[in-house]
C-alpha cells in the first residue's frame, strides 16, 4: 500500500482518535520521539558501526524502529499543524538552491 505523506497524517489521526483517546501532550512525543531515534541509533552503531551488536539486538528490525520514529514525527506534526508535504517540499526546495554545488566540490566526498 503506497500512501502520500498527507495520507500518513490523516490515518495517524484518525488511528488516535480511534484507538488512542487522544494525542499524548507535545512534550511527551518529543520525549518520546527521542527514544525511537535513540533505537535507531542504537541499531545503526552496532550493526553499521564499530560497536558489537548483543544478540538481544540481532532480532530488531530496523525499518520497524524507523516506523516509529516516522509516528512519532507524524504525531507532533499533528498536534502543531506543520503540515509534513508542505513543510518537505519547501524543505527540498532550500536544500536544492542552496547546496545545488556544494556536494559535488567537497573533495571528502570524492
């Protein structure tokens, strides 16, 4: 199933109204946005990085805790008003302008 991020937003939405009650407040979903990023990191140092991965750690998958991080963010978005496809492609279109050069004459990335 192909979704739109304005998509994602409203079925995030309706899941809590639904299922949720109601939006935990915005400083628990920040709290709780910085956990889901922290297993990110956590998969991303011992399975890509120097670090050993624990075998309580093998089992996990990495797109599920990228998911979780994604609700969370959808979530905040939410409760703000952001806007996520407005506020991406704005993003895309500064990234694009302003560094249209500037990876290609970085000699670290050559």
């Amino acid at each position: 199933m192909r979704l739109t991020i304005e998509e994602a937003q409203s079925q995030v939405d309706q899941w809590i109204k639904t299922h949720g009650v109601r939006y935990f407040s915005e400083l628990t979903n920040m709290a709780i946005l910085t956990e889901e990023v922290g297993e990110v990191a956590r998969i991303m140092a011992r399975r890509y990085g120097e670090q050993s991965e624990k075998e309580s750690d093998k089992g996990k998958d990495l797109g599920e805790e990228m998911a979780d991080v994604l609700w969370v963010l959808i979530c905040l978005a939410n409760q703000t008003g952001v806007n996520l496809t407005e506020a991406f492609q704005k993003n895309l279109e500064k990234k694009t302008l302003r560094d249209h050069e500037r990876h290609h004459s970085n000699p670290k990335l050559k």
